[in-house]
C-alpha cells in the first residue's frame, strides 16, 4: 500500500519583489484547507478573488485563488494556487498562514522539484519531460528552449518508448523460439531477427546523434586561446565577445591571467578562454600565467592556436605547436581539437587557401573561425529535432547501444548463443528505461529531483 504524502507548499515564482507572487499547495486531499478559507464550494478551475486572514481576521493578503481537484493538476493531486503580491516578507507571511491552516493536514515546506516528482510518481510527466521543465526554466537560447519544448511535449520520450517497444517485440520473438529448440534459427530467419535488430540499431543511433546535438546546446564548450605572445590572442576575445574585455597592447607578455568570457555561436554557448602568451618566462607573475595557460589548454574542447602571419619567422610558433600537440598526447587529450589561426591577415600578405586567416583587428575572417568553431564542435545548424538531452540521457543511450552492438555478435554466433541475444536486448532495454525513469532506483530519482529549484 502506498503511504500517504504530506501536503506541500512553496512560492512558484521567483523570490524578490515583483507584481504578483504565487504559492502553490499539493495534496491529496485539500478539501480542509479550502474549508477554511471559504464557507461555500469553489469551483475547480476558476480564480476567486479573495483575501487571506490571520487568525484576528487582519488580511494578510489580497489574491486570487485558484483550485485544481485532482487528477486534474500538475501533480496528479489536489492543488491550489494563490496569485498574491510578490513581496518577500508578504509571501512569507502568505506561506506561515497556510501551514497554520493546514496544520492538521501536516502542510509542510516543499523540498526542491518535489512538485516535478508528485508529478512524476502520479504518472503526469515521465522523467525526462520534468527534466525537460528544469531546462526549459534554464534555457538561454531560443534553440535551447525549441528543444526544451520538445522534449516536454513527450518528443524525446516517445523515441524512447518506441525503441522499449521495438525491443519487447524482438525479446519476445526469441523467447517463443527458445522453446522449440530444433527450429530456432529458420524461425528467427523468417521472422526477420536481424532486420529487426537493424532497426532498433539505426533508430537509437539516429536517438543519440540528436541527442548530442542537444548536449552541445545545453552544455556549451570550451574553446581557449593559445600560442604565443602577442599574437593577437587577446585581440581575438574581444573581437569574438565584441567588447574590450581584455587589455591588448604590443607588448608581449601582456596578459598574466586567464581570461574568461562567454559568448553564444548559434544558439550555443561557447566560454572563451585568453591566456597568457607562451614563452620561456623569468617573471615570477607570467610564469604563474603560462602555467595557467597550460592548465586551460588541457581543458579546452577546442583549441584555437593563433600565429601572427605577419611576421615571417615562425619558429617559435612551430615549436609551440609542437610542444602543445606533444602534450596533448601525453595526457592523452585526443578529443580534444586543435584549430590553427594565422591572424594579422591585414599586414600579412597571404594567400594559401588551406590555411584559416583572420585579423583579430578588423573581424576580416572571423565569421569564418566561428563557422569552423560550430564545425569542429559537430554543431549541424537547422537541425530542429535536436533533444535537449542530460548527460545522463546520453550515458544510458551509448549504453544501450553497446548492449544493441553486443547482440549482434551472439546473434551471428547461431543457436548456441540465443539466450545471450536475448539477455543483451533486455540490458539495453534497461537502459533505455533509466531515461524515462521507468527503471531508475528511488535514490537516483531522489537525487535528480533535488537538483531542481524549490517550487518546481
Ligand atoms: N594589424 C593587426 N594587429 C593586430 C591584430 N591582432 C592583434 N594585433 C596587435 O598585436 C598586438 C598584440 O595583440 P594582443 O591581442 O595583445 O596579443 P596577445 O596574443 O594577447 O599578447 P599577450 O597577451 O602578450 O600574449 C597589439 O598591438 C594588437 O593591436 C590584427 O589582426 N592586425
Ligand atoms: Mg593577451
């Protein structure tokens, strides 16, 4: 039997001033409450105007209360809403009087996404479209918030269901042949086990190739900016944030420290990183900055090295790049990519077309580095089915397709090896149903709802 839950109470808009605030209340049962405020029925769904009294009958506040019976809530239970003015200490007050009034219910506080979960366990939204309500309430893109949306709608988690299903059927197909062992493999010939399989494999490699889109577009990356001393580096960053962000002089050795700025390149949000110029240092001050420089670099996702095409001698930067490629594999930083920028195009006399040229001064060139930016980074623009995906979405989905990929080994392998297909359909199946959170252990989902806003 199920136990009941307490009702649970916490402001729905943000705290601070503002010309409404709203409280919102879930419960199983909140007829009481309601009770208490009017000596007459409300009706569901419909704003009253109404003032909440303390217990000298002193109006607290002056709102409209809206009531929403279950099941037909946000919840799935009982739930009422009061629109109140949004002041702090007012909608404080607002939240003491209704735990006063529904302390026979034991009202309490909401913990963080605990109305997202009430949500969830009632069968109102599934895991990841409450993950997608805390993303879309994140978003700061439009792509961003299209895709939220998406995945609300139940986009996302219709693939995911359709995959279950997909699955389910080819499991049981070769649970009925497991019981007449003789006509096994003509059976699963005939019924088409490996074009099924196939199937399965496209759709959920097509899942998590729109999925990785959506984890660039929530995620972002990290493109830092290296080479050597007056390159241009600095120059770069402010010209790419447009604004004079960091200090650019001739100077070499100008900037000490890493420098951080965010900017968006379609909708994703890119942070870029300066650093100090890469040089054998004896200042005591620079040489914490190369170091810096070094340490950033080891965390880039994108490394733009820049060189200064005006000048003709490029030792230093071809040991530099060298040193940075050596290091990179040291550390065993493949994945990360190493874009080469010959800046200063507007004093250099270029013309190789294989090479990227730009003039941090002019912004000759630049539309282009952002172009190769979104490229390296895998970004297919207009793509609209893009999942906002978590990077939990995208860790049980390469999972599932390593399961997806190990049964097509034992399937090959003949009827000896059956029971290992099957075994293998139903992990990823597994997988696939920790997205949704069908199959996902209480302290996990625990875990993800509190990650969310109080209120949510
Ligand atoms: N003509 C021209 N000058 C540039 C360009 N980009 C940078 N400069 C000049 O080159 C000098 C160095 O620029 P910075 O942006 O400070 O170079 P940096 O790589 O950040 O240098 P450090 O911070 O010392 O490592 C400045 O005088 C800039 O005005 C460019 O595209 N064209
Ligand atoms: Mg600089």
């Amino acid at each position: 039997m199920q136990l009941k839950r307490d009702p649970i109470i916490a402001q729905a808009t943000a705290i601070g001033k503002a010309g409404i605030g709203v409280v919102r209340i879930s419960g199983e049962d909140l007829g009481f409450l309601l009770s208490k405020l009017f000596d007459r029925p409300v009706a569901p769904r419909a704003a009253t105007l109404t003032h909440l009294r303390d217990e000298n009958h002193q109006s607290i506040d002056q709102g409209l209360l809206i009531y929403f019976p279950a099941p037909h809530s946000f919840t799935g239970e009982d739930v009422i809403e009061f629109h109140g003015h949004g002041g702090v200490l007012v909608m404080n007050l607002v939240i003491q009087r209704f735990i006063e009034l529904g302390k026979s219910l034991r009202l309490r506080l909401a913990k963080p996404g605990e109305f997202s979960e009430r949500a969830f366990l009632n069968n109102k939204i599934d895991l990841a479209q409450a993950e997608a309500i805390a993303d879309l309430i994140e978003a700061n893109s439009v792509a961003a918030i299209k895709s939220a949306n998406r995945s609300l709608s139940g986009v996302f988690s219709k693939k995911i269901d359709n995959l279950v299903a997909q699955l389910t059927h080819l499991r049981m197909l070769v649970e009925a042949t497991l019981d007449f062992p003789e006509e096994e493999i003509e059976f699963l010939e005939n019924a088409n086990a490996a074009k099924q399989w196939q199937d399965i494999h496209d759709s959920l490699q097509a899942v998590l190739h729109a999925s990785k889109q959506g984890a660039l577009l929530k995620n972002g990356a990290l493109v830092v900016l290296a080479g050597a001393p007056n390159v241009g580096k600095s120059s770069l960053l402010n010209q790419l944030a447009q604004q004079e962000i960091a200090i650019v002089t001739p100077i070499a050795g100008t900037t000490r420290d890493r420098i951080r700025e965010q900017i968006y390149l379609d909708g994703i949000p890119i942070q870029i990183v300066d650093t100090a110029g890469l040089r054998e240092s004896h200042d005591e001050v620079e040489k914490i900055g190369i170091e810096r420089s070094w340490a950033a670099i080891g965390d880039a996702d994108i490394i733009l090295f820049l060189r200064d095409a005006s000048n003709t001698d490029q030792t230093d930067s071809d040991l530099l790049l060298k040193e940075i490629n050596t290091s990179l594999e040291f550390h065993d930083h493949q994945s990360i990519h190493l874009i080469e920028v010959w800046n200063k195009k507007d004093q250099a006399n270029l013309q190789d077309e294989n090479r990227l040229c730009i003039s941090a001064k002019t912004g000759e060139g630049v539309e282009n580095l952002k172009e190769r930016l979104l490229q390296a980074l895998g970004w297919e623009q207009h793509s609209d089915n893009v999942i906002l995906a978590r990077q939990r979405h995208l860790n049980s989905l390469n999972l599932a397709l390593d399961h997806i990929d190990q049964a097509k080994s034992y399937l090959s392998l003949g009827n000896a090896s059956l029971e290992l297909f099957a075994e293998e359909l139903r992990l990823a199946q597994d997988k696939l149903g920790e997205i949704t959170g069908k199959l996902l252990p209480d302290d996990l989902l625990g875990k993800i709802f509190s990650s969310f806003c109080i209120g949510k």
